[in-house]
C-alpha cells in the first residue's frame, strides 16, 4: 500500500513516512496517519537545538538565584515536568503564593503518580527526594533581596519558565528524552566529582550505538540492571518505536517491554519520571539492589531477550566483591537462552586476571569485544570497551571465535563549553560503519580481528590485531621516532643529565 502526504495549500506529493523517515508500506489506522502527517523532522531538530540552549540557561539560573545543589537541580527540573502534568497545577501555579507553591508542587506530582497507577512502595521512594527539593530553603518566600527581582519567589520563575521552554515539546514529542538531556547538561557543569560512588553516566551515542548492536525491535524485551536515569532503555524505547508502526505496537513498547532495576533512590525517581513523561507509568522498574535474587527472580519470569548495562565501577581493590564483571554476570542470567547481553566496562576488565572471567565463560559466550576511545567518558579519565555476550551458551560448547573491533575512534572532539561532541558530524557515517562490521564479523587489518580465546587471555583488539602497514607514511615514522627520542631522554636520567650538559 503507497501512502502519500500533500500539504495543505500545495502541490507537493511526497511519501509518508515514520519518524526515524522509514517509508510507511502498509494500512495503519487513522490516528496513526495524522500522527505521522504532523510530524516533521526539521521542527524536531530545531526544538532540539533550542532546548539544548535553554538547559544551559536554566543551569546558570538555578546556580545562581536557588542554589540548589548538582545532584538536586535534574529532580527539580524533572518533578516540574510531572508537576505541570498535573492540569490544575498547570493552571494555578502563578497565581499561588511563594509559600503554598513548594506544597502544591509535590501535591501534584504524588496525584500524577497516583494517577499513573504507581504501586504505593514504588511511590513512596520516588516522593522521598521530590520531598526534599520541594522543601529546600531558598525555593520558599524569598528574602528581602530577591524578591526585588523576583516578588512571587525563584521556585515560581523557575516553573515558570520550564512551563514556557520546555512542556509544549514533550506534550508533542513524547519520545523525546528530556529529563535526559537536562541531566546531561547540568552534570557537564557540574563541579563536583562526576565519578562519585563509581557512577558514570553513558554517553548518549553510546546509549544509541548498543541499541542497534542488539538490533532491537518492536518485539525485543530489554533490561537493564543499573538502570541510572533510564538512558539505556529510552534509547531501546527509541529504537523500537522507529520499527514500530501502529498505536497498538507502541503502547506494549512502553507498557510491557522496559524492564531497570536502579538501586540509588534519585536516580530511580530520574528514571521513573523519564517514562511517566512518555505516557507509561507502568513500565517494569524496581528501586533495589540487583543482587537481591527476589527481584531478579521476578525479572526471570519476564523474559527478557536483551541486556544491557552500565555497570558501577570498582573504586580500588577492596571492593572486589562488586567487581564489574558480577554485575555482567548477574545481568546474564536474567536473560533467555541465546539473548544478547552488552556491557560498557574499564579496560581492565579485558585484560586483567580474574576469577568471574572464568565463571562468566562457563556458563556464556564472549562473543565481541570492542575498544572504545580512550576519552569517551571525559572529563573522567576511565578507558572502556564494549563486551557482547551469548547468555546461556557456554563458551567452550558454542566453540566459536570472539570478534574484537578496534574502535578508538567515534568522531567526537572536546570542545571547551560542550564537552565531548560531533562537532563535524562524523558520527552517522562511522555508526553504522561499526554496525556493519560487527554484524558481518568483518576482519580488517587495523580494524578488527577474529580469535579464538580462553578466560586466560587478553581481550582485547590491540593484543591480536595485525597492523595495516600500508597506511603508514615516511612522515609517521619520522614523528613516532622523534616522541620516542623525547620519551628517552626525558625518562632516563643519564639521558636527561647529558642534554641539560649539552645545553648548557
């Protein structure tokens, strides 16, 4: 079935298509026609740039007039949001006064919760930090010197700016990650240490890149064990609406094929709130520990057909008991037989000695590892790669080689405001290059390689790789000579004495 869109007022016929611009071939019903025909993608980008650009503005405004800590700013921006759900907050909010206004926000949101038919225990934990922000001191009546700027409060300018810039998008797009994109955003300001308790945040194209690592679809199940704010599952959510064509399909995406566990209350409320915004409060998310074999239990009879995991990174050698290999391991077998299991993990995790590489292989299969750029988590200096496992199958019955990529390179720069960035647009194009060396087990020297390994050995691409010896020039030589001449002199002290003797 050919379907067409001609604009109102014109002449121009072109084909109708989904949001990712797959053409639509087949007869869907009404509401999806008019969704997809008021869709447009030029609309989304701009409100994607504009909303980038407000993120940065409200972090300075909130850092500067409420003083409401790092960890608290993504929890006010998020709770907002539910908050304006809410449509008699919506429309009674400016004309409340600063000290009722902290009371009805959290009104608001406990009725939005109520009314996405949250369990109770579910709700408490995520009403504690909501509870905390709505009473911070310096979102209550303002003291003489602000209210001359701002008379009704900062909480309320806040708002009210959050009302303006940011809820007509989600109330169009509702599979915009927004509470994402604001996280993201103040944590790249963000003067504290960013690696506390060993939580990185993944980066966005990550988030994507394993999505389609796992090629995940309309009838995929994904689950993640160290859900964060949710960034895994919306980009999973994302990808399976792309495939998705009918109302009907995506409704079970949201309700039915989400599975997180989080452990840390705020970032159960960040996830939690990621999902509500999207229409689904019932999606499977559970605020414990993902050692607790009650709730992993409870994830087993779900099924679920791919994981994946970000998982806490150890702080030094006494914690081995959370090295993040139990974390893979415990992901693993949630999975059905024969699903894909991806993990981002430290370096060291590939290449250093370890009991749990040994039990990981007797009961799965290690089927690709990939180096990532060393700078992929700037500004925290931790080298990651991607490990893709078979859960299930032990690795000596699949008897089957491990494909190691070498992806050192993603494309993205550091930028002195932004951070990490594609800033030349590279990234699309080395995306799906990845993708389909990955998919087709591809082998190029420089790029990859096909090994047979044991719990023993390295894995990584750098220890089996072959090097593309026809890609280096005189010039290459000539420069790692000269770093190699300087490394000596400046790292052997007879070396060292003899220069400065020289120069002298």
């Amino acid at each position: 079935m050919s379907n067409y869109l001609v604009p109102s007022g014109t002449t121009d016929v072109k084909a109708l298509v989904n949001e990712a611009g797959a053409v639509v071939s087949e007869i869907i019903p009404f509401d999806d026609y008019y969704r997809l025909a008021s869709f447009d993608p030029d609309v989304a980008d701009k409100r994607h740039s504009d909303l980038l650009a407000f993120s940065r503005d409200l972090h300075e405004f909130i850092w500067a007039r409420a003083k409401v800590s790092e960890e608290d700013k993504p929890l006010l921006v998020s709770g907002t949001l539910i908050a304006l759900m809410n449509q008699p907050f919506m429309k009674t909010f400016e004309a409340l006064g600063a000290e009722d206004l902290q009371e009805a926000w959290l009104n608001a949101i406990r009725k939005e919760l109520d009314r996405a038919d949250i369990p109770q225990a579910k709700k408490d934990t995520m009403l504690q930090p909501y509870s905390m922000v709505a009473a911070h001191p310096n979102l209550g009546k303002p003291d003489s010197k602000t209210a001359r700027e701002y008379p009704d409060g900062v909480f309320k300018e806040i708002i009210a700016r959050i009302c303006v810039n940011v809820w007509p998008y989600i109330n169009v797009y509702h599979d915009f990650d927004v509470v994402g994109q604001f996280y993201g955003e103040f944590l790249k300001y963000t003067a504290g240490d960013k690696k506390a308790l060993g939580i990185v945040l993944t980066p966005r194209h990550v988030a994507e890149l394993f999505s389609l690592l796992a090629n995940v679809g309309p009838h995929s199940k994904v689950l993640d064990i160290c859900a964060g704010t949710g960034g895994f599952l919306i980009s999973a959510m994302q990808q399976m609406l792309r495939k998705a064509v009918t109302e009907k399909e995506r409704t079970d995406i949201r309700k039915n094929r989400l599975i997180g566990i989080e452990n840390s209350p705020k970032m159960f409320a960040l996830a939690v709130s990621n999902m509500i915004l999207r229409g689904d409060g019932k999606a499977n998310l559970h605020q414990s520990s993902c050692f607790d074999e009650d709730i992993l239990r409870a994830i087993r009879k779900l099924r679920p057909t791919v994981g994946m995991l970000n998982p806490p990174y150890a702080q030094s050698k006494s914690d081995a008991g959370l090295h993040e290999l139990y974390f893979v391991g415990k992901m693993l077998d949630c999975l059905t037989v024969g699903s894909v299991g991806i993990a981002i993990v430290p370096m060291s995790c590939a290449i250093s000695p370890n009991p749990v590489r040994e039990a990981l292989m007797r009961h799965h299969t290690l089927d690709a590892v990939m180096s990532m750029p060393q700078e992929l988590f700037y500004p925290v200096g931790v080298v990651t790669c991607i490990m893709v496992w078979i859960a299930g199958r032990p690795h000596a019955v699949s008897d089957r080689k491990t494909w190691f990529g070498y992806w050192r390179d993603d494309g993205f720069v550091k930028t002195k405001h932004k951070g990490r960035i594609d800033l030349y647009g590279r990234w699309p194009a080395i995306r799906d290059r990845w993708v389909e060396m990955y998919r087709n087990r591809e082998v190029h020297p420089g790029q990859s390689v096909s090994m047979a390994v044991g719990a023993e050995d390295e894995w990584c691409a750098e220890a089996y790789m072959e090097t593309d010896y026809s890609t280096i020039t005189q010039a290459d030589f000539e420069r790692e000579l000269r770093k190699y001449v300087v490394f000596r002199i400046m790292n052997q002290p007879g070396l060292r004495e003899d220069a400065d003797d020289a120069a002298e």
